[in-house]
C-alpha cells in the first residue's frame, strides 16, 4: 500500500504538468494610493493587476525595467495550492508580458535572479533564458547550490549530482552553468541529505552531508571527513511529526532519507587554518588544508542534537539545542547541554547540563559575561565561563504562547495620542522573541521584565533611504523618520524601495510608486524631539554570518 500512494504522490504533480494554464494577463491602470504629509499632495501610483495569484516576484531589476513574476493558483477546492504555475517576465514601463512558462513547486526549485533562471526538479534541471524564457540547455542533473559569491570567476559552477528516479546519487557533480556540461565527478556519500553549503572562499566550498567535504569548485578536488549527522526515526518523534501530506501540497521539498532525523549537527568555524565542527556524536578540529584530525572529543552519550559552536581567543564554545529535523519540522531529541572546549587541544573545560526535564533550546544569544537561552516556556540565564544557571524567567504559555524564536525585525506601535510611532525593541538590554500564538516578548535583561506585544498590531519596517524608514502594517505602509513623524501615508503594503520608487505586491497585483518629489524634501520637515530608538540591539556574541550559498527552501 505504501508503495502504492508514494507512486500517486509522485504522479499527481507530472500529470498536472501537462495541464494548459491560462495566459497571464497584465492590465494598467493609475491610480492615487496616498498622501504626502509634507506637502498635502496625493500620491499617484501605477497598479499592474494580474489575472493569476502572485506567488512572489523574485526580480525586479529597474536597471533592465524587468520583472520575473511566478504565480501559484489556489486549487478549486480552495484547501491547497497548485504544484504547477506560469513564470512571466513583463516591463516594468507598461506592464507587457515578455514571455510565459510553467514552473514546478513541489518536488522542484528554482534559482532566480538578475542573470540567471536555473530550476530543477526530481530528475533534470535546466537553465531558462532570461530574455526568451526557452530552455538554454537541460541536463539529468539535479542542481543543489549555487554559490552567491562568484568574484567574477568563470565558468559559473553549480554544484549537484547525477538524479536517477527512485535511486539516490553517490556522486556529486560541477558543471558549467553555460552550457550544463560536467566538468568533474567526485564520490559523495549522502544518506541524509546535504544539510549545509558554505562558500570558504572564491573558490572553495565546504559541504555538510554525513560529515565535511572540501571541494575545489573548478576542480572537484579536495578532503572528505565522515561522520553521523542523522539517525533513525523513533515512534515518538514521528508522531509529533504528523502533517507530511499537508507539507507535500504547500510546497514541502524532501531531500535524504524521509525517514531519518536529520541536522544532528553545528555550524563550521574557519580560524586560522583550522575547521572546528560538530556532529552527532563528536566535535573535531580539522586542518582545513587537507582535512587530517587535529583532535577529536566525544559529546555526552545520546545527548547530541542540532547544535551551534562559537570561538573565543582560547576556546570553542557550543550550545547543544535539542532538536532535530523529521520531515522537515523540529523534533525533540538528545538533551541540551552547554560546553566548552580548548581550541588547541579539544580538553573539555566546560559541561554543564541545561535542564533535566525534556525540553529545547528554541533560540540564544550573549550578553556581558552570559549566554542567554531561549526555551518554550522559560528564558534562562547561564554563567559563559561555568555554564551555571543565573536565573529564569517564566513564561505563562497559556496565555501567551510558547517561544519559537528571536525576531530581529523591527517594529513599532503607532501612539494615536502622540501621532508619533514608538518603537517595541528599545536599547542594547532588550531581547525580542516570538511565540506561537504571534505575540512579540520584550524581555529586558537587567530589569528581567517581560513585555507582551501582540504581532498584528506592529508595523514592521521594511527598508530605508537615508533618515526614512518604510514600516508597514498589513495593507498599510508609511515613510516615517528615525523620531516616528510621518512623512508619508500609502493604502498599499510595504515591501521594497529601489531608489526612489517603492515597489508593493499582493496576490492581485504589483504597484509602482514614485516617492522621489516626497524624498527629495525628506528634510523640510523638522524631527521631534525624542529619545532615538534602537531595534532589537543585544549585544550578540559570535553569531556568525549564515550560509552565503542559495539552497532549496524547506
């Protein structure tokens, strides 16, 4: 039976592929969508309304004055979206259809930007041309990175391995983003999946998929170092897992094996020529030139989860999370714990167990001399040096949900009474973190006083020119300065500026406005005067960059 409904799965979205979608039509109109509050003016705009559902719009290049548009239907029965829709590419001038194609979601994803279209899915991928929309070259590759730093190099490389359906590739591939040729082979062993990609210089990069590999991106040359970074299913954490058919119709990509717990690891740490990493199991040193074991220590027994590692001058610090990934949601698993570790020798200095109970480290940061942790129901306060609890603070999750994360937006509540925004977040001592029922708590360290914002009544700021910030609440935007005076008030939501026009679109359509006569007097206003507020600033130690490599979303 099983066999029987993954093969439906597998044939639901091919054969919706062959359905004929309708064309995409784009109708202008102009229209006032504001007010200056400058001036008194109204602000005119030019609306592009779509006949299709907007998905997103990946490109808008106003040097080119070119849009790619990708659209995604609502099924009839209005409880899913569709697996297939149109791609367009239109003028930003007059709104002219340039050319049209159908895209995949589900078990694909596309890579798009100002010079190139790359999509691919369970068997081939295929690079689009941008001012035609045919098929530059197609190719029994499945694409998995591309890396953003290209430093002018040639060729453009991508990285994949070979696809064949119902078998898993052992090799990964570098071909030439030109033409789709190979330009190398190399074994890659990837039971669970690639987990990470990370650009280690122009042309180096590290990948994470049951353990570390270094590649040469021209030459496919470089180390291998294997290690568990998964582990099999249990009863429990598949059932707290449950809502994979849901993921499959909302655009769930499974990548490895589906029945495996996955992310049992840290993020890499570059210094001075040696990699430091954490897996399931062990967090290791590796001579980054050849990946030979500098040293290697053991993580407590079946305690290891997902996990983050941070550097000092002296030590490798590292927050064990207790969580991992099942079918592409977090699941508890392994317990958390604090640890430190000497950089030279990988000496154990540090352990500290966080709770005894079942529980997950949702989200942390640093401030001063202590590490700050983030739980569902509870922030704790731990000791850097020693790992010991300071304090907590409870969280009446009842009331308002349980924390899910650190939301570094910034926001701000608009005081009727001032006619000013205020902003939530503070100073450098506030830390802000969502929950699952959208409310937005503002913890103050030193005061260890919780606020409780609700998220629909926030605006949220949405870019910047100069001393004007675009903040946006629901289908409203404003241009408002660093003291939260208005300058401008728009019946649009806020999305991006591009110079001087802001661009804002919904599932009905995309709008341009010029504010450049409004920015151009930015300064004619005078500012008010009040204590200028900061977005959520804790003193963050040893964050890290992220990933600068474009991988699927999950």
């Amino acid at each position: 039976m099983r066999r029987h409904i993954i093969l439906w799965l597998l044939l639901v979205p091919v054969g919706l592929c062959g359905q004929k979608n309708t064309p995409v039509t784009v109708t202008c109109e102009n229209r006032f969508v504001g007010r200056d509050c400058v001036s008194g003016d109204s602000i005119p705009a030019v609306l592009y309304r779509f006949n299709r559902r907007v998905e997103r719009i990946p490109v808008l290049d106003t040097v080119a004055g070119r849009a790619i548009v990708q659209f995604r239907d609502i099924t009839k029965n209005g409880k899913y979206l569709e697996p297939v829709g149109p791609m367009i590419s239109m003028e930003l001038s007059d709104g002219a259809v340039l050319w049209q194609r159908d895209i995949g979601y589900i078990f694909g994803h596309t890579w798009i930007d100002e010079e190139l279209i790359v999509e691919t899915d369970l068997q081939k991928s295929r690079r689009i041309d941008l001012e035609t929309g045919t098929d530059l070259w197609e190719k029994k590759i499945r694409l998995y990175a591309l890396p953003d730093d290209w430093s002018g190099a040639e060729p453009k490389i991508g990285l994949g391995y070979a696809q064949i359906m119902g078998a898993r590739g052992e090799k990964a591939q570098g071909f030439n983003l030109a033409d789709g040729s190979t330009l190398w082979k190399r074994p890659l062993n990837f039971q669970s999946g690639w987990s990470a990609c990370d650009m280690v210089s122009d042309s180096i990069v590290l990948v994470q998929a049951d353990g570390l590999h270094l590649f040469n991106l021209y030459t496919g040359q470089g180390w291998d170092y294997e290690a568990v970074m998964s582990a099999p299913y249990d009863k429990r954490s598949a059932l707290q897992a449950l809502g994979f058919v849901l993921g499959f119709f909302s655009g769930f990509v499974a990548t490895g094996g589906a029945d495996m717990i996955k992310e049992l690891h840290s993020n890499a740490i570059l210094s001075d020529s040696v990699l430091y990493w954490a897996s399931r199991e062990e967090i290791v040193a590796l001579d980054s030139t050849d990946g030979h074991l500098l040293w290697k220590t053991r993580l407590p027994e079946k305690a290891g989860s997902r996990s983050n590692i941070f550097e000092t001058d002296t030590s490798i610090f590292l927050i064990n999370r207790g969580v991992a990934v099942f079918q592409n949601r977090y699941v508890e698993y392994g317990r958390p714990f604090l640890a430190a570790y000497e950089k030279a020798t990988g000496r154990v200095t540090m352990l500290q167990v966080v709770d005894q109970r079942r529980c997950r480290i949702m989200d942390y940061a640093f401030h001063e001399g202590s590490v700050l942790l983030a739980l569902q129901d509870r922030i704790a306060v731990h000791d850097l040096h020693t790992g010991e609890l300071q304090r907590e603070t409870q969280i009446d999750t009842a009331v308002v949900g349980r924390i899910l994360r650190e939301d570094n937006e910034r926001y701000c509540l608009y005081d009727s009474v001032k006619d000013r925004f205020e902003f939530v977040s503070g100073g450098l001592n506030d830390w802000t973190l969502r929950t699952d029922k959208d409310n937005l708590l503002r913890w103050n360290v030193l005061r260890d006083e919780v606020r409780v914002v609700p998220v629909d009544s926030c605006w949220g700021q949405r870019d910047r020119y100069d001393n004007l910030l675009l903040v946006g609440l629901g289908d409203k935007s404003c241009l408002i300065d660093d003291n939260g005076c208005r300058y401008a008030e728009l019946a649009l939501p806020a999305t991006r500026l591009r110079g001087t026009t802001m661009y804002s679109y919904t599932e009905e359509g995309l709008a341009k406005v010029d504010l450049k006569p409004l920015l151009d007097r930015r300064y004619e206003r005078p500012a008010v005067p009040q204590e200028r507020a900061a977005g959520t600033a804790l003193a963050l130690y040893g964050r890290g960059a992220g990933c600068p490599v474009r991988l699927p979303k999950r």
